[in-house]
C-alpha cells in the first residue's frame, strides 16, 4: 500500500496532530495532496496530513478494473468477506490499525491526537472509522459523503460483491447504521454542494442528517449552492475543515 505525508514545520521540533484524508472512487494517494490545497494552513496550524491509495493495486484479481466504481481505485474502507477479495481488501483494518501505527512509529505523528476526514466513498471511510474507532480518531468530517451506502447503487454494488447478500452485516459498514448505535459524541462537519450530480441518488445526505438527529449526534450539514462533487468544492472549504480538526486536536 501506498501513502503520501506532509510534515509541517512544528513537526522538527516534537509530536504533532495528525489528520488521516481518505479520498474517493479513482482516486489514489496523490489526488488530494496535489489538488486541495490544504499545505498551507496544515503549516500555519501544525498539523501532518496523510493520505492512503484507496484499494491494493497488487496482487491483481480477477475484473478488478472492470468497473471504474468497484475493485481498484474503489475499496470503500471495509474488510471484504467475499473471494477473492477478502485475500486483501482489508482496507478498515489498514487505515485503523496498521496505517496510524506505522505512521506513528516513522513520523513525529501524536498518536493521541488523531482526526480522520475524507471526500464521496472517502467521506463513507472517515465517518464509519470514527464511528467505529472514536477514541482513535478524535475529530471527524467529510465532503459529500457517502452516508447511508446500504440505501445507494455505489454502495449496494459494493457491499453485496465484497461483504455478501446479507444486509444484516453491511450495517457495520454503514454509518447510518451506525450512528443510531453508536454515536460518536462530538460535532461532525460535513459539507455537500447543491450541484452535485450524484446528490440525490448517491450520497442522499438527509438519510444520515435524520440518523444524527434520533441519535442525538451534534452534525453541522451545510449545502452549499452551485458546489458539485469536484476537488474546486474541496479547496473551496479545506480551510474549515483544517479548522474543524485543529479546534479538537491542536493544544
């Protein structure tokens, strides 16, 4: 597996917080670090950003690249259970386990003060890994999101060929599922453009916003006017975000 760092100047003199950045369909490590623009107040605020490939790309399988929403480019940051993807398609465990330890074992990363946000599948990854994970990842946001992906064509294309048929078991890889479990405590961000194209068959925020709601969990769902799915959408709004994570993390 692959990942890129940014180390900001406060990390030559100690331990920093650290912002995991979970990016979505097609996309791979490089993608949000070339197009965000989030170096410059990661600088300002102290904080190192890493960011994972979004599948393996070895060993090949069998029509991993037949379809440019499923297989490479497109783990949705679950451990499949299905062959022969269960093999190595562990990407949950990877970004929850393995990634923070080795970036904390071989960067001034604080293990202590970790966050974790993301964009589209990303932004399903970030929200079920600090739902699941909540005193791993002490702050949480995301970018149009995908949030009830049980309910959506990218996310039942995913589960039913790397999880199996049963739904029963999507739910733990679902964060509106989990959310009215498990709430994660405190504020999440997220923020959606009005003119995404996949708004109201893909990531259908209200589902989770209504899930929030029951389960008493602080969200801030802001839409947005004239913003689509795209990466002019993210650097429009990164510096909230940044600020978001640091509120939680920085001091």
């Amino acid at each position: 597996m692959r990942f890129s760092v940014y180390r900001p100047p406060q990390a030559a003199r100690g331990h920093v917080p650290t912002l995991f950045y979970l990016a979505g369909l097609t996309c791979t490590e490089e993608t949000f670090m070339i197009k965000a623009g989030a170096q410059r107040l990661a600088s300002e605020l102290g904080l190192i950003l890493v960011a994972p490939d979004t599948s393996p790309r070895e060993p090949r399988l069998p029509g991993d690249d037949a379809d440019w929403d499923f297989g490479l480019g497109a783990g949705f940051y679950l451990d499949a259970t299905q062959a022969p993807w269960s093999a190595h398609y562990r990407m949950h465990d990877y970004v929850s386990r393995e990634l923070p330890e080795l970036v904390a074992k071989h960067f001034p990363a604080d293990p202590k003060r970790f966050g974790i946000f993301g964009h589209s599948m990303g932004g399903h990854g970030a929200l079920v890994l600090g739902l699941r994970h909540p005193h791993r990842f002490r702050s949480l946001s995301a970018f149009a999101p995908i949030s009830s992906p049980s309910q959506v064509p990218w996310g039942i294309k995913a589960f039913t060929n790397y999880l199996g048929p049963d739904r029963a078991a999507w739910a733990e890889w679902d964060a509106n599922a989990l959310v009215r479990r498990r709430a994660y405590g405190r504020p999440i961000l997220i923020d959606q453009g009005l003119a995404d194209k996949f708004l109201e068959v893909q990531l259908k925020p209200e589902l989770f916003e209504a899930a929030c709601k029951a389960a008493g969990q602080p969200l801030m769902l802001r839409r947005h006017e004239g913003y689509d799915h795209g990466y002019y959408f993210i650097e429009s709004f990164i510096e909230d975000h940044l600020r978001h994570h640091a509120a939680a993390l920085v001091g």
